[in-house]
C-alpha cells in the first residue's frame, strides 16, 4: 500500500472510532453535542496517525493502538476548544466553522474541552483489550505527562506570558516543545510502546517527534503569515494580533524554511534503526509541504 493509499486507510479507521465514541451515552443537556462537535470537525489527525504508525513500524498492531489513538485526539482537540476561548486566543472559526464556544457558549465550550479531556482515558482503558497491563500503564503515563502543566498546558501558560514581550529563539523554542511538541511525541511514543519497543525505540521515536513537531509549529507559524484563510479554516495574522515573538518574527519566511528542511531531514535520520520507516519519512515530508 502506498503513503496516500494507507494515509487514508488510517484517517478513515480514526474517524469511524472517533464517531463511535460517545454512541450509546446517556444524554447530559447538550455536553456530548458539544464534546462531538469539535471532535469530529475533521483535521489532519496527525497525531492518531503517529500512534498508528509507530506502533505499526515497531512491529505491533495498529488496531491495538487504536484506542490510545483516539485518546490523543480528543486531548488535542480538547486544548483547541480552550485555545479559541475568549479569555485565551478568542478566536471565532476553527477549521472552517464557528468555535465551539460561539456554538454553544463559554461554560459548555470549556465543560466539553473538560468531558474529552477525561474521556481520552476512559475510551483508551475501555478498549485496551488484551493489551499487557504494564504497556496500558506506559502509555496512559506517557499521555498524561505530555498533556500537563509539565507539557502541553505548561506550553500554553508559557505562550500567554509570552503574549507582548520579546522572546528569543530558545524561549520560542522550549514553549513550542511544550505546547505543541510534547503531545506530538507522546502520540509517537505511545505507539511504539503498545508494540513492545524496547528503550532504544522509544528514544528513536521520540527524537524524530520531537524533530517533527518543531518542523511542524515553525510551518505553522509561516502559514499564519502567508497562508490562505479559506484552506487553514481560521484566521490567519493571529500571531501578530496576539503580539507574539513566533519563528517567522525571529527568523523571517526564508530562515524558517531552512530550519524547517533541517529538521525534516533529522527526523528523517532518527528512524534510520527501524527497518520500514517509509511511511513516517513520508509523512515528516508531507507535513513540510502543506497548506493548511
């Protein structure tokens, strides 16, 4: 199967057990609307796609990473319902529709991001099969940890502290570790961690995330500059509104190229031990190029 072919093959398996989440819940006022509203709004998936995958090249089963895929999903789509917030970014269109917030109001918006949060554990440990108990125990770790204030949350305080002050290139670096690198690397890693790797995967793994998901904010941030509104679905200059020091402000479109090809190409490197990377290498390359 070729990159596209399996590309989609994984977003059409993610969507449907995203779909399937929450079917069969008890209704509680309108939460699960507003939980499913966001979550299933599409996006590029690329984090469930690294579990997938990872756990795929490290000579696992996809389907047992499945849910652990889905769990990483709904915490990242659970940090873009607070993200748009008014008392955050307060942003009005997420992937080319209303926020969440403008849908349902403040208090369900910031109650769904809560309810997907928590389900991301729920709907990893109810589908966790006949997975060993010690490598469910590994990954909900690894989630947790990279979904905290010692990650992503952490990342997202550093951003509005950031918000009007000159920050240099290692303060915009370390914030985007955080903020968008460290859940990016916990997707990766968990997967690898539900086929078995050994701790040499797992550091390869996590070195190509990392890697990648600098590449993939830097990309980010230029697209903000010269990005089209209508293919990212959100507003672009957002950055400059909100007075952030970002890779473009600091490096400019051309110096953020160049570090956006370095980076692909040490991606590219950290998976030189396993023996069919094909498809990771492909999609660092992918995520290089894209447009929205």
């Amino acid at each position: 199967m070729n990159f596209e072919a399996r590309l989609a093959a994984d977003k059409a398996l993610i969507e449907e057990a995203l779909k399937g989440a929450f079917r069969g819940r008890t209704p509680r006022a309108d939460i699960y609307d507003a939980m499913n509203y966001s979550l299933l709004a599409g996006g590029k998936r690329v984090r469930p796609i690294l579990t997938l995958e990872t756990c795929r090249m490290c000579g696992g089963d996809p389907a047992a990473a499945l849910p652990f895929a889905c769990a990483v999903e709904m915490i990242h789509t659970y940090s873009l319902i607070h993200d748009d917030l008014p008392c955050m970014d307060d942003d009005d269109l997420r992937r080319g529709r209303p926020t969440n917030h403008k849908v349902y109001g403040e208090a369900t918006a910031v109650l769904a991001g809560d309810g997907l949060l928590t389900a991301a554990f729920e709907i990893a440990l109810e589908g966790r099969g006949d997975l060993a108990p010690e490598r469910v125990v590994e990954a909900l770790d690894c989630l947790a940890h990279a979904a905290g204030a010692g990650g992503m949350v952490g990342g997202q305080a550093l951003d509005m502290a950031g918000e009007g002050r000159s920050l240099t290139q290692s303060d915009v670096e370390e914030l985007q570790r955080f903020k968008t690198g460290a859940l990016i690397s916990a997707a990766a890693e968990m997967g690898c961690i539900v086929a078995g790797g050994d701790e040499e995967d797992r550091q390869a793994v996590r070195r190509y995330a990392g890697k990648l998901g600098l590449a993939f904010q830097i990309r980010d941030d230029m697209l903000d500059v010269t990005g089209d509104e209508a293919d990212l679905g959100k507003p672009t200059g957002s950055d400059a509104r909100g007075e952030k020091t970002t890779f473009v402000t600091l490096k400019g479109l051309t110096g953020c190229a160049q570090m956006v090809e370095k980076l692909t190409a040490e991606a590219e490197e950290a998976l030189s031990r396993f023996e069919h990377p094909e498809f990771l290498t492909a999609l660092a390359h992918e995520l290089v190029d894209r447009t929205n």
